[in-house]
C-alpha cells in the first residue's frame, strides 16, 4: 500500500492548491478526485464557465447594443450558440490541464476514483478499473459542495436544471425561470437575457444580493430590469412541475399570499448549495459534522480527529473559490508547524454581472447593528473620467470607515471592473489602512480605481475632489 505524508480528498481550489502548498514544504503527496478532470466545481462547471459565458455573452451584447453608441454599425450579426458553447468547453479543458500540469510539476501523485475513508489513515479509491488502498499520516477533506434544491422542488437535469446543466445547455431557452436572486442565479440570469432569453427571476427576500450592502442590491436591480431581465422580489415559490418542453412554476407573494403562475422552458433553481460528503465514510474515521451536514472545524480547521483538516465548501463560511485556496494555504502550512492566519472579514464577494458587484469588510447594515461608529464616503461612477470615456454610468463606490481612527472597515462598490478594483480595498484592510492612507496615494488617471481614493477622500471628512 503506498504511504504519503498528506492524502488529500478533492481536487478543487481547496484542495489542489493545499496539495501544491504541501509539497513545496516538502511533504509527499497524493490528490484524490472522483471525476475525471481535476480543478472541482469552480474550474469544471462553477467560476471558470461561468464567466467564460458571461464574457461571451458579454461581447454579443455590446455589439448588439452599445457599439452604435461608438459609431460601430454592424449588420448582419449571428449569435452561434454552438461556437460559444465549444469555446466555453475549451476553456475548462485548457484550465483543467493546467491542474494536471501543476500536479506532475510538484510531483503531486493523482489518484482518479471516489475517495472513502476505511479507517482514519486509510482512503480507499474506487476508480474505473481498479479499487486502491492508500495511507496519509494527514489526511485532507477537500469535497467541495452541489448544488440545493427547495422541498418538493425535483431537479430532472432537463427541463428544471442547476447552474451545473445551465452551463451546458443545448439550445438558447426562449423562456428562462430562475429561482434565486444571490450570486449565481444572477450571473447566469444576465448570461442568457444578454443572449436574447426572456428570463424572470424569483427570489424570496425583498431584495436581490440580500447578504450584500443593502445599496448595492439596490442599484443592481435597477441595471438588470433595465436590461430587461423581470423581478418577482418577496416571492416564494410553492411549485415546479415540468410537462413536456413546459415548466410552470408557481411563488406566492409574501405580502398578500396572492398566487403568480409563470411559464417557461427552463426552471433554474439557483438557491444555494450543500456541503458534499456523500459516500466519503465520515463516520468510519470518526469524523463529526455540524448540525447543517458540514465537516465540523476548529481554527487550525481540523476536525474532532486531529490529523484530520477540512478546508472548503466543505467546512462554514463562504462557499468561495478563494476562500477555499487560503484554508487549503493555511492547512499545509499549519501541518508544517506554522502558524497561518486567515481573516475571514477580509474575504472579499464579487457578483460578475455587469456593472460587477464587489465587496470586502462589514456592511453599513452589520455596523448599525454592532453600534460601531462610522463614517462614509461615496463616488458616483458617473464621475469618473475614465468611465465616462468608457459609456459608463452605473454604480458608485462606498467606503465605511471609523468615525474616530479613520480605519476603513468595509468597502462596497458596483460599477465597471469592481472585481478587479476590490483587490485594492482588501489589501488596504490587511494592513490596516485609514481612509486617508488611501486618498492620499497616487491612482493613475484616469483609472477606473480613482473612484476607490475618491471614496476615500470622501469618507475622510468630505474631500473628494471630483464630485
Ligand atoms: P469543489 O470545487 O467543489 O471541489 C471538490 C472536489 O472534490 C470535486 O472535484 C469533487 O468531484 C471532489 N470530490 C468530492 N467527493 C469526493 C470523494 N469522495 N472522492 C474523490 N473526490 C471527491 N467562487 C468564487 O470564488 N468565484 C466565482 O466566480 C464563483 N463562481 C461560481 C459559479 C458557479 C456557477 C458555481 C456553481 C460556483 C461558483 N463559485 C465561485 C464557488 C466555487 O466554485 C466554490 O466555492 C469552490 O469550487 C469550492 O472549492 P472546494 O475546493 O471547496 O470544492
């Protein structure tokens, strides 16, 4: 039976990148996948298609509508959803084969098949041809999440399908239903109204992002209606039923529990997702989980046995890509005798719509209700040069800042490359940064990132300079 220093189960952003980290501190390593692609949800069908699609779809709507704006006509313009569909297949195959590189670069070994604990140092693999047994003094629980459902809410793959069919689609749904207004019903919402789909979105919370700052749900969802994509806010759904090419599905109205019948050809249920570890053996390790099925952790993100991690979609927290990587990070360099950190505030969330949505920190809301004293400081995209040159108007940047120390503790903003711009926040919130620090550094201009010092100088006692 081969021997390794760390099993790890898994081959997402947790866990791949755990397994890279552990064997740069020298650690003899093996990865185990279920699937025949490395890379997880987010390289095979979560983030990497998911944008891949948005960016194409992205460039058809433009051309289709803002191009005129420029000066550019264009006639005769044909949307192949097939090509797009390849390219989008391409990109995961190319992404995914770079995880097999990276794989044999740090002599990391790949064992294909479902991974399941025999006892607490044995991972048995069940692959295709052949069932192994192999040993890690440490073992990793990297497995990753699917997609939820609602009660009484059946997913056929078909007709009423998960973002994991809603990247794979054969045609362009005429009608698209989409349950849930977070993340990724609403990426993959513009994705098919860009394209030309009607698409109605349902969502049971008054507000879409509701976990967001409440302002940046607010502009949001005057952009995407603008777009044409249809809201049914406050709306729970009591019904889906599929018949044919049909799907029904039937919300009830919070307020007055009138009833809303809606018709479409496709029903995405977008309402989260679940921890996954079926068929992993929890038990016959001894592994314990919380009483919402996730792999229980403490700080250092072992579980109750001690050479036992989880890291990941796995564990609590947010089900993010980066997230998952910094706990893969910390875990491997925790089993080397370091002592990592991670602040999970300074996770940052991006919705990829257009405007993007990003945001770091606490919200206004969560302040409010800590009683902390702070300050804003906010700038109108509108105001920006560079996104003036651009035809773009949407959004604003927010700083949140204590009222006293001028320290800035949330930064929430919506607008043209906010996903990219976030970055700047994070990092001056790793270091502890005033808002002042940051109005007071040089942004190139123009940039769309001088809204983010204009924010600052804003939220230091009102200087911004452009507004
Ligand atoms: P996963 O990526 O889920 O990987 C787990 C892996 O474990 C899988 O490959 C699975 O097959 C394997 N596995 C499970 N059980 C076993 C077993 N018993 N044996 C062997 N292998 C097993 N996050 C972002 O940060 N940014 C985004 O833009 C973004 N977009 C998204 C878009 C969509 C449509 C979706 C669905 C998700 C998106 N996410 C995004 C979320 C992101 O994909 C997840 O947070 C991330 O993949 C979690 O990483 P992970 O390593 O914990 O698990």
């Amino acid at each position: 039976m081969k021997e390794f220093d760390v099993v790890v189960i898994g081959s997402g952003p947790g866990g791949y990148v755990c397994a890279i980290r552990c064997a740069q501190l020298g650690m003899k390593v093996a990865i185990v996948e279920k699937y025949k692609t490395l890379g997880g949800t987010c390289l095979n069908v979560g983030c990497i298609p998911s944008k891949a699609w948005l960016d194409s779809s992205e460039k058809y709507h433009e051309l289709m509508h803002s191009f005129k704006d420029h000066g550019i006509a264009a006639s005769g313009v044909k949307l192949d959803f097939g090509v797009m569909r390849d390219r989008v297949k391409k990109v995961v195959t190319d992404v995914t084969g770079g995880i097999n590189f990276l794989m044999k670069k740090n002599k990391i070994e790949v064992f294909y098949g479902m991974g399941s604990f025999k006892d607490a140092n044995t991972v048995i693999v069940k692959g295709d041809k052949e069932t192994v047994e192999i040993k890690g003094s440490k073992i990793v629980i990297a497995t990753g999440s699917k997609p939820s459902t609602l009660p009484g809410v059946t997913i056929d793959k078909d007709r009423v399908i998960t973002s994991t069919e809603a990247l794979v689609l054969k045609e362009l749904p005429k009608k698209l239903i989409v349950i849930g207004g977070g993340v990724i019903g609403l990426e993959l919402s513009s994705v098919y109204r860009r394209l030309g789909s009607e698409v109605t979105v349902v969502e049971y919370a008054d507000s879409i992002i509701a976990t967001m700052d409440a302002g940046l749900g607010k502009e949001l969802h005057k952009v995407l209606k603008r777009d044409g994509i249809e809201f049914l806010l406050g709306h729970g759904v009591t019904e889906v039923k599929a018949t044919g090419k049909k799907v029904t599905v039937k919300a009830k109205n919070k307020a007055d529990n009138s009833e809303v019948t809606l018709e479409g050809d496709y029903c995405l249920v977008a309402v989260g997702r679940r921890p996954y570890t079926e068929g992993l053996g929890l038990d016959k390790a001894g592994v314990k989980m919380d009483d919402r099925g996730r792999v229980d952790t403490n700080s250092h993100l072992q579980t109750n046995v001690p050479h036992i991690y989880a890291i990941g979609d796995v564990i609590k927290g947010a089900m993010l890509a980066h997230k998952a990587e910094e706990e893969g990070v910390l875990v491997a360099e925790y089993m080397a005798g370091q002592k990592p950190h991670i602040d999970y505030n300074l996770i940052p969330g991006v919705v990829y719509t257009w405007p993007e949505v990003a945001a770091v920190g606490k919200t206004e809301e969560q302040l409010k209700a800590e009683g902390r004293e702070y300050k804003t400081g906010s700038f109108k995209t509108t105001a920006s040069g560079r996104a003036r040159a651009s035809n773009e108007s949407d959004g604003f940047v927010k700083v949140l800042a204590d009222k006293k120390t001028d320290e800035i503790l949330g930064v929430h903003m919506i607008g043209p490359r906010c996903a990219d711009m976030i970055a700047e926040a994070v990092l001056a919130m790793e270091f502890r940064a005033s808002a002042e620090d940051v109005g007071r550094t040089s942004h190139a201009h123009p940039t769309y990132s001088e809204s983010m010092k204009e924010a600052c100088l804003a939220a230091t006692d009102k200087r911004s300079l452009n507004s």
